[in-house]
C-alpha cells in the first residue's frame, strides 16, 4: 500500500440509500445488566426507561434491546418461550410500551430482538411436538429425524452446536431433534409455511406496538440444506464461509434471502421506515451484502470489521472491501468492535495482536494490558465514528469498560462454559452489570447490593458519575465525538483515502481529516489544520502518537 499522502487518489463511494439507518449510531441495551429498578440484580424495562436521558444525552440515534421475551433462560433470553410477551424478570407489556413511549419522547427509535433460528424448548409449539407423534404437524414445525444404525441410536448426522457438543438431542420415541446451540433452543424448519406465517404475525405485534424495526439473530441460519449432508470442518458459527470454500449446509443458504424479501414487504407497509438488521456471520464481505439487497435488509452486522487486527493492513483491507461491497448493492456499511458475543474490545485491543480471537476471558488465561487496551479502544473508537455508513454502540464501552477477566468459574452463566467442558470461558465477561454510580449499591445498577454476575472492585472508576464533564475521560470522548459527527454528517459522507500504509491511516470525509497512528513513533499531525479531537492527547510538538486516533479540519 502506499505511504504517500498525496500519491493515493482512491475513493470510496458511501451508500446512496436514503433513510435515517443509513447513518444512525445505534447503541445496543442488555436488558439483565443496563439497570435494575426493583433491587433483584437483573436489568429490566422500568430501569431502562429511567436511564434513557443517559443516551439521549450521549447524542445516539436509536436503541436495540437484546431479547426481553419470556424463556427459562437457557441462553440469557435468545431461546424465546413467547414472542408476544415480557418475561415477568423484565417487566410486564406495559412496561415495554411506556419504554417505548418514553425512548420516542426523547428522539431514539427503538428496534427489538428476533430470534427466528429456534425457540425454546418450553416454546408450546415444542411441547407439542414431544407429545406428538413422528411424521405428525407439531414435530414438521422443527427439525426432527430418524437416527442412524441398526437401532437408530447415532445422530442423524456429525453436526456440532456452536456451544459445544452433538448439535441433535434424542427424544423418547427415539427420533432427534437439531439444536444448533443449546439443548433448550430447537431450530424450527423454515421450509415450513405455517412457520413463515407465525414469524409475520410475531412482527406485525411489535410493528403495531410502535417499534421501529427488528435486529435478526442468527439471519443466516434459518435455512439448511436439504440433505442435511455431515459437515467435517469444525463447527463455528463462522465457519467454512471463506470464498474458496463450500458453504456449511446448516449457514447462509440461499433460501433465507426468500424470507427476508417477505419480511421487508411487511415492514415497508408501514409508516416510520421500519428496519431489518441481520446478524449473518458471513464472509466475504461480498456475501454479506447480499443481505442488505434493495428488497431485503437494511442492514447487516460487519463481524468481519469487529473481527479485524489493529493494524493499518488489516484495518484498511476491512474498510475499502466492506464499503465496495455494500456500495455495490446501495446499501449502507455498518460498524462494530463490540458486543454481548464477544471480549469487549477495550480488553480484545490489549492482548497480543498476533493472537485469534479469545472465547472469554478468566482466570489462569492470558491477562490483557488494561491500558494499552483503553488506549487502542477508543483510538478504535474513534476511527470507527468517523467513517461512513452507521455504527453500532455496545453498553458501557462509552464508560471504557474492559471485560471482567477475572470473574469467578463458578459464577459463570454462559452455556458454552458448561457444553465446552470448561474450555472456553464463554461471553459472561462482556455482560456483567455496568457502573453508573462509584459509592452507590451496586455502582448505582440498582438499589441494592445485589448482581445477577458479580462486578469487580475497579468498576468504580469506569461509573458514570467519575466522568461526566471530566475532560479528556472516555465518556466526553464519545460524547463529543458524537456531536462531530453529527454536525459533519460524516455518516453519510464519502471516504477518500489519503495514506494508507504499514503504520498510519488517514482519509477525509465530508471536509474532515482523520489520521490514525498505528506505529511505534509519533507522526506529524496535517498542516495547518485544526484539531477537533483526539482519542488521547498530541505530543506537545502536535505530533500524533502511538495508538491514537484524530480528527482535524483543514
């Protein structure tokens, strides 16, 4: 790549698709650990209304909510027990009307959690299907089978849930039934029409209750190959996806986008530009954007982004290739480093950057460098709000928030802890309740002492209250960062880039200029031009350091 800041002319066209996802920053709530209005230790919707004058302020456009639908909880919320309803830990429906009575009141739209692969196995429909008979109605809305051998005792063939172990359970009858991740989250078989219609019906209750759109778990797994053929590489969910490389037979099979035509019809039906966002952990990125077609989704989450090294190669191949890609179909790019799935990137940022990608992160295992991690994250931070197209926020990473590393075994309640035999630390780290309060019960989570998991001491420094109108903290960072952004309209600008070589990036977009420093040794700073923030301070020369991320007007 070229080092030359006045050799490189190459352009990236932003998406030409109007709408106010096309740039909107959406900030991700996880009910159980955003805030707790009655002292059990578990979020809920009351204390999230409570809190949303905390986003308003931040200056986000919308919220998503992780799932708050009944469920035993077997995999925090995401195996749905019913999809019309409020699990009575989070509230009731009342509650959820007034939250998004009050997000709206304040300017933020409101998209919700689908989880249309699988229900949970207390799901009616599922209860049916055990006291049905093979072959009968209630067993064709999933995935059951005959085994194989003489006595039908093997699965039905060699495919592995994503948290670990045989992905089919057997049944009393003997027949199995698919569960790409827990035991309690049977996937439904959407060649199934009766499926189809109950999943319009699920969206049309939350439309009509004033939600602005939907963020669709697990989007590229809803269809599985017909034959059901054994898979022998190893089974993640992101797995087997490259370009030269077949497509695993239970991801991105070409019936979803059938689907997602009719969901879009749906939406477009109504008032208020609805959206879809897919959770499609999908390479390449030119397979991705396939999701995000004019008559499909709006969006689509870009793990491959989330997923790159911090490094100026790794991070510019991401962002020309993901803008090219979806350009190519007018559809906006969307950007992420963290969320509920993974080690949170201000402790992802401080491990080696060599390493894969850790599955949690617990005592024993390699320990981040807490400051070197603060120090790339929000210089991260701050290279991802400047480029076209719409971010996604994850709670408390505007407080800086590392993951908890430390958090004691036996507390953890992730089943891929449990279904992994103790070999993968799961995602408990990255979910523990956030700190609004330094002194108060529970760093101000709620009114009392109590923590679905528990919080460790330093979450004090990282509390709310340490930071507002504190110059130069990780809040008033993101906060001004965010006013910027806005009044540049730099989400639906168009990036050009200036340098793009093994240690610095810098491109332009809408009249600003932004320069990231991934070397070992300041760089100088572009002349003449005024800085509008940085992620940590300029060497007192103006200089750009180490890991540090700015944006000037000329």
């Amino acid at each position: 790549m070229n080092t030359d800041v006045n050799a490189t002319q190459q352009e990236t066209a932003g998406a030409p698709a109007t709408g106010w996802w096309t740039e909107a920053v959406i900030y991700q709530i996880y009910p159980r650990s955003f805030a707790d209005s009655n002292g059990d230790g578990i979020g809920d919707l009351p204390g999230i209304t409570a809190r949303l004058g905390h986003l308003a302020e931040l200056g986000v456009d919308a919220v998503w909510l992780s799932p708050f639908y009944p469920s035993p909880q077997a995999d925090a919320g995401y195996d749905v027990a019913d999809y019309r309803d409020v699990d009575p830990l989070f509230g009731t429906l009342a509650d959820a009307d007034a939250m998004i009575a009050e997000a709206k009141s304040r300017g933020l739209r409101v998209i919700v959690d689908l989880v249309p692969n699988h229900t949970s196995s207390a799901h009616r429909w599922f209860v049916e299907a055990l006291a049905a008979a093979p072959g009968s109605p209630a067993r064709q809305r999933y995935v059951f089978r005959d085994g194989k051998g003489p006595d039908g005792a093997e699965p039905p063939n060699d495919w592995q849930s994503v948290f670990g172990g045989p992905a089919w359970t057997r049944v009393a009858d003997g027949q199995w039934y698919l569960h790409l991740f827990d035991t309690g989250q049977p996937d439904l078989n959407w060649d199934n029409p009766e499926v189809r219609t109950e999943f319009l019906d699920v969206l049309r209750f939350w439309l009509d209750r004033g939600v602005d759109g939907f963020r669709v778990d697990v989007a590229h797994g809803l269809i599985k190959q017909a034959d059901l053929a054994d898979w022998q590489e190893p089974q993640e969910i992101l797995s087997g996806n490259e370009v030269d490389k077949p497509r695993p037979p239970m991801w991105d099979q070409d019936g979803v986008h059938e689907i997602y035509r009719e969901w879009r019809r749906l939406l477009d039906s109504y008032d208020g530009e609805r959206i879809l966002v897919a959770e499609a952990w999908v390479e390449p990125a030119e397979r991705l954007a396939r999701y995000v077609r004019p008559d499909e989704m709006h969006q689509a989450f870009n793990f491959e982004y989330l997923l790159a090294s911090w490094t100026a190669p790794a991070q510019y191949a991401v962002i020309t290739r993901s803008l090219e890609a979806t350009d190519a179909v007018g559809a906006p790019t969307t950007w992420v480093l963290s969320n509920h799935d993974v080690v949170r990137h201000a402790s992802r940022l401080g491990l080696p950057i060599s390493g894969g990608r850790p599955n949690g992160i617990g005592i024993g295992d390699p320990q981040p460098d807490a400051a070197l991690g603060l120090r790339r994250a929000r210089a991260a931070s701050l290279l991802m709000l400047a480029l076209p197209g719409s971010a996604y926020l994850y709670q408390g990473e505007e407080l800086g928030l590392p993951e908890h590393t430390t958090l004691p075994d036996e507390a953890r309640q992730d089943p891929t802890w449990e279904r992994s035999g103790h070999t993968q630390r799961g995602r408990d780290g990255c979910r523990v309740p956030i700190p609004w309060e330094a002194d108060a019960p529970s760093y101000g989570f709620g009114p009392t002492d109590a923590s679905w998991l528990p919080q460790p001491e330093s979450w004090a420094e990282y509390a709310l209250d340490r930071q507002e109108g504190v110059p130069g903290s990780t809040y008033e960072l993101y906060r001004t960062a965010l006013r910027l952004r806005h009044e540049h309209e730099l989400g639906r600008g168009t990036l050009r880039w200036l340098a793009s070589g093994d240690e610095v990036l810098t491109f332009t977009n809408n009249g600003l200029t932004v320069l990231t420093n991934f070397g070992t040794a300041p760089v100088p700073a572009p002349a003449g031009a005024e800085l509008l923030v940085s992620s940590a301070p300029l060497d007192d020369d103006g200089r750009v350091p180490t890991d540090v991320t700015a944006w000037f007007r000329a």
